[in-house]
C-alpha cells in the first residue's frame, strides 16, 4: 500500500497571519515619530549641525556690530568717553573687527552653542552663555592689534577742529575721552599719540568677559522652563526618544515570526516604512517651506528678548535650522520610502 501523507499546513498560520498583520500596523505608526527622532538628533541637537547653518545666516558678519551694542549697553563710561561717536554703521563694524582676535568669534560661537544644545538637551537646568572679552584686551594690546587700529584711523573722516581740541586734552590728560577720526598728518597729531590714550581707555573700560543674561535676569529661564510650551517641548523629547527602541522590538517580533517565509518578512517590514517614511516627509516640508515663522513671538512671550538684542540673531539662526533640519528629515523619508520599496519589490518577487 501507499504511505499517505500527511496535508501540509501553509506557513504562517492564521492566527500567526493576524499577529504580524497587527504588529506590522503598529510599526507603521511607531516608525513616523522614529525617522522623525533620528533625523532631529543629527541636526537641530547636535553643535556640529550649526558650522553650516552660521555661515547661511552670516552670522559671523553680524556678530561684531551686535557684540559692539552688547559691550556698549554693558559698559557706560564707553558711552560717556565718547569712543565710539560719530562712527557709521560700516566704520563700527570695521572697528569691531578690527578688534577682534582671529578666531575668537567661531571660539566664543562654538561655546555658546555647546551651552544652549546642553540646555536644549537636558544636560543642564539653567542657560548662561559667558562671552570672553580678555582675549580681545590682549590682541589690542599687542603690535598686531595696533596695527589694526591704525589701519582704521587711516580709513575715517578728517578730524574736525571740536575734535582736534578734545584729542588735545585727552592727550595732555592721557585718556581717550574722544571720537575717532583721521588725525592730521603732523607731529603734534600723530598716530602713536591718539592711540595710546583710546587703547588705554579702552582696556580699562573693556570688562574681561560678559554673561548672558545679565544679573538680575538669570529669573527667565526659570519662567521658560516652567512655562506650557518648554513642558511640551520636554515631553515631546522625552516620548520621542521611546520610539526607536518600540521600533526595533517590534521589527524584532516580526523577523522571528515571518523568519520562515521571506515574502511575509519583506511584506510586513516594507509597506510600514513605505507608509511612516511618507508620513514623515509631511513635517519636513513643513519645516523646509515654512521654518516656523512664528518662533520670534514665542521667544517674546518667554521673556527670551532681553538677551541684549542677541535674541533677534539667535532666532534667525534657529530658523534657519529648522530649514535645514527640514530638508534632513526629507532625506531621512526618501531613505526610508527607498528602502521599503525594495522590500515590496521583494515581497512582489515572492508572492507566487
């Protein structure tokens, strides 16, 4: 007689059908957050993001007028001297440079950001960013830094007889209490003898570092960090950085149940990335389109605007970012619709 054989039961069964179908539908949903997780920490929380962001917004252009307006409001015998009177936008700005060490402002920028993205990372509870102004005292101070000033006296509007008169008594006094300008060219007006009163001057009243904020207003943070939208923001990183780990238990589940059956493995990982990663392209749009335009009222409402007009920058930067992030969180998509649709390709393969 011939040996019957047993019927041959289809691989997976049914109910086993039900529970990859329903964890593949939970990581569908599971894997819009994830891309959206892994794409910010490579861009909005990470310093190294920001080298190519500064230079799109030129902030290194823009920081030694606002530093000089920081150093200004920070200093009032700056003011009361006179140092800087009489100064256009450009030729402030050019004496600012001037002033400034190579290097110094990526050294400090790169400080401020480690200490906002540990804020902005829970690393830390309070913001205070401390601006290093001894370096600019000591490069003033050396032959390279006069060289510099000289360079701008050479460069500004003819002294007029008011100040000619005022660089005299500053000179017989030997303090800088006068507007820059070009001196005449003769041995009683000569370079040497204007510089050495505006340098020394400007030492003594240069302090040798700024913190921001300032005292007295180190009270904000505590109010942002309490506020409705800071505890949003802490609970949306807090579950943002679940997700990943959901995602991988769950592609976990579903390789060891489908391990038997490649079509349902491709199946059943490839249509949820397809789904999430098109999901996810949605806020990355939004980002690179819009960049959240409404940032600069938010920052108003905390009381972030009194950081001495360095808020407005900060907020330009930021948005900046989110441009940027937004146009990350798209590759990050278009890596995972990439990848799901070669699954499904698979999974098309293998149907039959």
């Amino acid at each position: 007689m011939a040996k019957i054989e047993p019927p041959q039961t289809k691989y997976p069964h049914t109910i086993i059908k039900v529970i990859i179908v329903g964890l593949s539908s939970i990581l569908a949903v599971c894997l819009i957050p994830a891309i959206i997780k892994l794409s910010t920490d490579q861009t909005l929380f990470k310093s190294d993001f920001y080298a190519g962001v500064l230079k799109k917004t030129n902030f290194y252009d823009q920081l030694p007028v606002l530093l000089g307006d920081i150093v200004m409001s920070s200093s009032t015998s700056i003011q009361q001297g006179g140092l800087l009177t009489g100064l256009d936008q450009e030729q402030f700005k050019w004496m600012m440079t001037s002033l400034l060490p190579p290097g110094w402002i990526e050294a400090e920028t790169e400080s401020a950001m480690a200490s906002v993205l540990d804020f902005l990372n829970f690393e830390t509870d309070t913001l205070t960013i401390i601006v290093d102004l001894q370096p600019i005292k000591d490069y003033l101070s050396s032959e390279q830094g006069r060289l510099a000033l000289v360079n701008l006296l050479e460069n500004l509007p003819d002294c007029t007889e008011e100040q000619l008169i005022q660089i005299m008594i500053a000179m017989q006094s030997g303090q800088g209490g006068f507007a820059l300008c070009h001196p005449p060219l003769s041995e009683l007006f000569n370079m040497d003898t204007m510089l050495d009163p505006v340098i020394s001057s400007f030492l003594v009243t240069l302090p040798t570092s700024i913190i921001l904020p300032p005292p007295g207003q180190t009270g904000i943070f505590v109010e942002l960090t309490e506020s409705p939208v800071f505890q949003i923001y802490r609970n949306v990183r807090f579950i943002l950085a679940l997700f990943p780990w959901i995602c991988l238990i769950l592609s976990t589940m579903i390789f060891l149940l489908t391990l038997r059956s490649i079509h349902w493995l491709t199946g059943s990982l490839g249509w949820p990335l397809v789904f999430a990663s098109m999901a996810a392209a949605i806020p990355g749009l939004w980002l690179f389109l819009f960049n959240a335009k409404d940032l600069e009222g938010v920052i108003v409402n905390t009381r972030l605007g009194t950081l001495q007009g360095l808020e407005g920058l900060m907020v330009e930067v930021f948005q900046q970012g989110l441009h940027t992030a937004g146009q990350g969180l798209l590759i990050w998509s278009l890596g995972a619709l990439t990848l799901g649709l070669v699954l499904l390709v698979v999974w098309f393969v293998t149907k039959k």
